[in-house]
C-alpha cells in the first residue's frame, strides 16, 4: 500500500485559514436567520458562539460581551452548513479528459493534492459536511483527520472508502483496461466480491481501511468503461451480506443505483440510501416510502456525463448510457418528489466540477420542491440521513457553529445558494462575506 508520509509537511502548511482556533466567544449579526430549515425564517437574531459550537441564539442584535468577536451580516440572510451526501474529492474530479490523459502519470499523492483542494473549494461554495463515496480508502481517512485536526481547510468527512462491487460490475477497477493494467489493478483491489461470503470480507476489510460508511453498486454504472447496461448487478443475497455486516459494524449503506430493479432489491436489503434511483417505478417508490429509504437524487450528474461523453471525453461506451440515464432521471425524480419519497441532497460532484454542488438545487426545484424543500434536503434531512441530526443541519445550542450567509433571501430565489458569501465550520470563520470587529476585554 503506497503511503501519504511524503507530503505531509505540504500538507501542513497548505491552508493556513484552516490552522486557526476558533474564537473563545463569536457573536453573529444576522439580517434574517434560517435556524431550522423547513420552518419560517428568523428577523434580525444573534447567534452566540462558544468553543466551536452554538451557544444561544437571541432576537435582535444583541451588543457581544467584552473580548468577544463579532461577526456582521446584518445585510445577510445566514443559513446552517449545506451536507452533500454524494461527493467524491479524491483526485482531479470534474475534468474527465484531463483525468484520463494523466492517469497513467498521476501517483496517490497527487491524487491527495487535488483532494485537499477540491476540499477546500467544497468548503468555500457553503458545504461544510459532505459524505465522500468513493475514493482511496487510506488517503480519505487521512483527509478526513486533517480536516478534524485543522491543518487542512474542507468540511467535515464521512467517508466510504472504494465501493464495493461484484467482478466486472461498476466500481471494478479492470473494465476496460488492457491486460497489463488489468492484472496490476486486480492484485491490489479488494473492493470487488463474489457471493455473499466474499461480500462480507469486502465490506470488513473497507471498514478496516478507515471507512465510516459502506457504499456498494446494485446496478451498472454511466461511467464504467465497459458496454454493459445500468441493469441489476448483485443478487439478493450479496447485498443482504454487504447491508447487514455493515449494519452490524455500525456503518450505515448507500448504494449506487440505477435501475428499478436494483433499487427494489437494495430495498429490501434494507438499504439506507438509494444514490441516483434514474428509474424508479411505482413499485420502487412504494417500498421506499415503506422503508423509510432515502433518496440521493445526484441530478446534476447525469446532465454532466451526457455534456461530457458527446464531447468526446468519455469512452464510447459511456454515451448510451449517459443518454439513458439523463432522459429518465428527471422524471423519475420528480415522481419520487411528488409521492413524498425522503430525500437527501447529494450531487455526484467529481462528475461535475467541484464546488458547483449548489447548481443541484435549481434544478430540485425544478422538478417540484419548493425552495424551502430542496434546502431543508441539504440541511436537516441529510443530517439525518447520515445519522448526525444531534451535531449538524440546524442552528440550535448545542450543534457545531456550522453556518453560511447569502445576499438575500434563497426561499425567493434558490439561485442564490450559488453565491455563499460566508462560511464558518466548528466556529472558524473560513469564508468572511461580513464584518469582523474585535471587541477587547476591559
């Protein structure tokens, strides 16, 4: 296994925005405050805090304490941290064709560089969680720490290490390789099973790599280099296997679907999250809502992948599939919205371009949800997708001092989620859109 030791004095000194500890006291002027999405907004209100978390949050603007920092947005519309569920930082992202002409060239602690930057640039468009799902095992654990430890500006990180798969299924590293490549890549990949015995030593041995979540593909995938379809993958009982060994590690599973049948069965696996669902049936969305699954929409891939593969900068392969996927996902999305499906934010981002996650909610809004809806997808609902509704997706004493700001109100135009102009995470200010004034203690 190739080590990251090499890099980290780079790594160190690459953010120093990201090394500072956060103020002992920060008083937040908001022009309006959206505490807890999906329920009315805030007038002027004052959020208070203390050691990284959120302390009181009071009416009005409130004058802050002696040696306490303030923060100006009275002109700002301040809103929780926004949680993307569907990320992937590890290496380019976002820029197929460079990807596949520097592939041969490219070293794990390249691919750790372009990781800390799309990290920091996650960061900066408001995105202060995110769910990484798919990515070195080893190099995302790493970053996921460095983030906690300050040295490197990014969200926070609940990472899936590589997706699980079954030999020649979407998430199989050979597809398409020539045989030397192939051969290489199969000797050191252990993400791929066969049957539901070898699908429990790959779910145990991700979870040993430093895995916080399970993610495995029940279906084909767009950007698999191989001609097979976006049909049905595993069999009921590999995926009971993956679901219930992560399950019982205490990880919760995100699946890679497409299909509707890979959807069911992922389902009644007991799956917690179905990622993409492109062709979701009545009788998907009615075991969904049975279940209480979660939907992972992704709409801005599938319209990336199509732009991409009829540019040329993805295999032949891709376009047929990318073409299928893009003309019904839409649809499919909208009915599972419509039938009151659960549904969490997420944006396959590293398909598109890192940092333009907040494109997916004009588009959620699209296809039926109110703004408030599709920001409350990115806030409270996918704090509790990922289990963590006690620490984030609100702002209530207690939850980490997650917080951004906008120019105006995005319950009127969701757009403006593309436009953060502050950014605090665990009570250090990363983006600064608003005045900062020290106020000495006397």
């Amino acid at each position: 296994m190739r080590r990251f030791a090499a890099i980290a004095a780079v790594l160190l000194a690459a953010t120093p925005l990201a090394a500072q500890t956060a103020p002992k006291t920060t008083y937040i002027h908001a022009g309006a405050l959206l505490a807890r999405p999906g329920e009315a907004p805030r007038g002027a209100s004052t959020v208070i805090v203390r050691g990284g978390k959120i302390a009181e949050v009071r009416d009005g603007h409130v004058a802050p304490e002696a040696g306490a920092e303030l923060v100006d947005l009275r002109d700002r519309f301040v809103l929780p941290g926004l949680v993307d569920m569907h990320v992937h930082l590890w290496g380019i992202g976002g820029d197929p064709l460079q990807d596949r002409l520097t592939a041969l060239n490219r070293d794990d602690a390249d691919d750790m560089m372009w990781a800390v930057g799309n990290a920091r640039v996650t960061l900066d468009a408001g995105f202060t969680t995110v769910r990484d799902l798919g990515g070195d095992a080893r190099g995302m654990r790493a970053l996921r720490e460095g983030v906690e430890r300050g040295v490197i500006a990014g969200p926070t990180i609940v990472n899936a290490g590589a997706p699980i798969s079954v030999s020649g299924g979407h998430g199989d590293g050979t597809n398409g390789a020539a045989a030397v490549f192939a051969d290489a890549i199969h000797r050191h990949q252990v993400n791929t099973c066969d049957g539901p015995d070898d699908c429990r030593r790959a779910v145990r041995q991700q979870v040993a790599l430093g895995a916080q979540v399970i993610k495995y593909m029940s279906t084909g995938g767009v950007l698999s280099n191989v001609s097979g379809g976006l049909g049905r993958a595993m069999t009921d009982e590999e995926m009971r296997a993956i679901v219930d060994t992560a399950h019982g590690l205490g990880r919760k599973v995100a699946t890679h679907s497409h299909a509707a049948a890979g959807t069911k069965a992922a389902v009644a696996a007991g799956v917690d999250t179905i990622d993409h669902g492109s062709f979701l049936d009545d009788e998907a969305i009615k075991a969904m809502k049975a279940r209480g699954t979660w939907l992972v929409p992704t709409m801005m891939a599938p319209q990336a992948a199509l732009k991409q593969a009829r540019a040329g900068m993805l295999p032949p392969a891709v376009i047929p599939k990318a073409e299928e996927a893009a003309a019904a996902a839409f649809a499919s999305h909208s009915k599972a919205f419509a039938a009151g499906v659960k549904v969490a934010f997420g944006t396959d981002t590293g398909v598109s371009k890192h940092g333009d996650n907040a494109q997916e909610f004009a588009l959620m809004v699209k296809a039926g949800m109110t703004p408030a809806q599709a920001i409350k997808a990115a806030t409270v609902n996918a704090a509790e997708a990922l289990g963590r509704s006690a620490s984030i997706g609100s702002i209530e004493p207690g939850k980490d001092a997650d917080l951004i700001a906008v120019a105006g109100s995005p319950l009127e135009d969701v757009t403006r989620m593309e436009r953060v102009e502050f950014v605090m995470r665990h009570g250090v200010v990363h983006k600064a859109g608003g005045k900062r004034q020290g106020f000495p203690a006397e």
